[in-house]
C-alpha cells in the first residue's frame, strides 16, 4: 500500500473545494446534508486509520499485550516510515479522543445548563428573559424551547419578531444542533475538516433563513432582522446551540436573501451549469470518502490477516 495508507489523514483536503462548491451552487438544505454526511464519513475513516497506525506502533514498543503477529515485517511494509508514524499516532489519537469528548460534554453540559436555567419558566414554546442583553437562540431537549432576551425583542419590530421566531423554529425542527455538533467533533478528529464546519454552520443559519422567508412571506423583512440582530446580539453561548445571527457570515446571508429565492428543487438539472457544479461537488465527496474508507479498510484487513489464530 506504501503511502496510500496514509490517504484518510489527508483526504480531507479535498473536502475544501467541495464546501466552496456547495454553498455556491446546492440548496442551503442540500449543501448542509451532503457536508455534514461527507465530514463525518472523512472523520471516521481519518479515526479509524489513526487508530489502526497506532495499533503498528504500539506492537512495537517491548513488552506490548498485542499479537507478536502485528510487528512482523509484511504488517510493517504496509506503513511507510513505520517506526515515525505509528508511534506518533499514538499521542494523536489520544489528543483526537480528548478534543471530541470534550467537545461533546460541552455541548451536552451547556444545554443541560441551559434547561435549568429556564426551569423556573413557564413551560411555554418561547422563553423570553429578562435580560438587556441581545440574543436569541434555539434550545432543543425534551421540550424543544425557543429562547429570546428582552433585548433583542427590544430592537425588533412586530414583523421582524416573526422572522425571528420562524427561523429558530427551523432549527429545532430541521434539528439542525445535530449536524453542527457533528462537524465540530469531525473538525475535532481532523483540523483539515475545519472549512466544512464553517460550511455548514453557514448553510444551516441560510437553511433556516429560507424557511423563515417562506414562512413570513417577505425575505426583505427577513434580512431586515438578521442585520439589526446581528448588530446588537452576542450570539448563542456555545456554537453548537444555533442562534439567529451567530453563525455565518451575516452580510452574505442578508445579500442572499434580498436576492432571488433558491431553487425549490434542492438537486439541480445535471445538464446546466449550476447542475454540474453541484454534482461535481457531489461525486468528489463520493470519491474522497470511498477512497479514505479503502484506505482504512485495507489496513485493517492486513492486520486481521496477521493476527494468529
């Protein structure tokens, strides 16, 4: 295999083309489907090649538990600079764990905070907090809860109310927490992944924002809220909890909705230009994440075909 082994380290790479491909010419729903599915497929492959690379090195070190049959020189051959790069994805894989767990126990202990903090509310759909503060965001849990401080509301016309409570509720349906905290831990597993997390954190805010253009009826108005937000509003407390102006950058959101709606078909044509873009984007992902999972499977199969019996 020589160097290919290394391809799910680094196939990520090819994914930046891709996300760029996607914002441009894919619905904000298609392009936040199609990146959140390909950054994890990258990232699991990339883990899993890591931890197959620190299984060859760890069967180097004296005194290791694994099979005798894991050092011998044909599992070796398969790695190139066997000696370097297995022992190093020791630490790496290991540093790779710790950043996705603490990714995930943030994420989990930041709503579990959230929740008790509005346990005292009413149990109502919208929580609105007395709090000068700008900033509204979605919450999801058990019951799903749209949270709003005075302030923002303060700043918002009756219209723009609307806009914005339409668009949190994209987020809890849509239950668009689950694709954001999905690639940041793929981001967390592999730095090369980090252009597809800012992708689709930005196509899950346009997502929502379409939606809630549909839903009020006026993209002006729309646009309208998310600037004024996006002046005054801190944002969500973690980025993993979509808020309304939080994520994306804004000008381009406001820009798209004062445009044109997208297209209601989220797959365009093949044989336009916007089509072969948007497949083209679509089968490099194909590729990228079936090439990086050979990789990671072949190495496996090597090391079951040495393990004795």
């Amino acid at each position: 295999m020589g160097v290919f082994v290394l391809l799910p380290l680094v196939l990520p790479l090819t994914a930046w083309p891709i996300a760029r491909l996607a914002e441009q010419h894919l619905h904000p729903r298609a392009a936040t489907w199609l990146l959140s599915a390909v950054a994890g497929v990258l990232a699991v492959c990339s883990t899993l090649c890591l931890a197959l690379l620190m299984v060859v090195g760890t069967a180097q070190l004296p005194g290791n538990p694994l099979p005798d049959g894991w050092s011998d020189p044909e599992v070796r051959e398969a790695v190139p600079y066997d000696e370097v790069a297995g022992k190093v994805a020791i630490p790496a894989l290991i540093a790779v764990i710790t950043a996705c767990a603490r990714a995930a126990w943030g994420h989990h202990r930041v709503r579990r905070r959230a929740g008790r903090a509005l346990a005292r509310l009413p149990a109502t759909p919208v929580a609105v907090l007395p709090d000068v503060t700008p900033y509204a965001y979605a919450l999801p849990g058990r019951r799903d809860r749209i949270v709003v401080t005075t302030g923002m509301l303060a700043g918002l016309t009756s219209a723009e109310r609307r806009a914005l409570f339409a668009h949190e509720r994209v987020h809890l349906t849509a239950r668009h927490h689950r694709f954001l905290l999905a690639v940041q831990l793929a981001a967390r597993a592999n730095p090369f992944l980090r252009p597809l997390r800012t992708a689709v954190m930005y196509n899950a805010e346009r997502w929502a924002d379409e939606d809630a253009a549909a839903h009020v009826g006026n993209r002006r108005t729309v646009a309208r809220a998310i600037g004024k937000a996006a002046l005054v509003s801190r944002g969500a407390p973690i980025a993993t909890l979509a808020g309304f102006a939080a994520a994306g950058p804004v000008p381009r959101r406001v820009a798209a909705l004062l445009g044109p709606a997208p297209a209601a078909r989220i797959w365009p044509p093949v044989f336009t230009m916007v089509g072969l873009a948007a497949w083209g984007a679509a089968a490099g992902a194909t590729v990228s994440a079936l090439s990086s999972a050979n990789s990671a499977v072949t190495l496996f199969f090597i090391l079951k075909a040495a393990t004795p019996l």
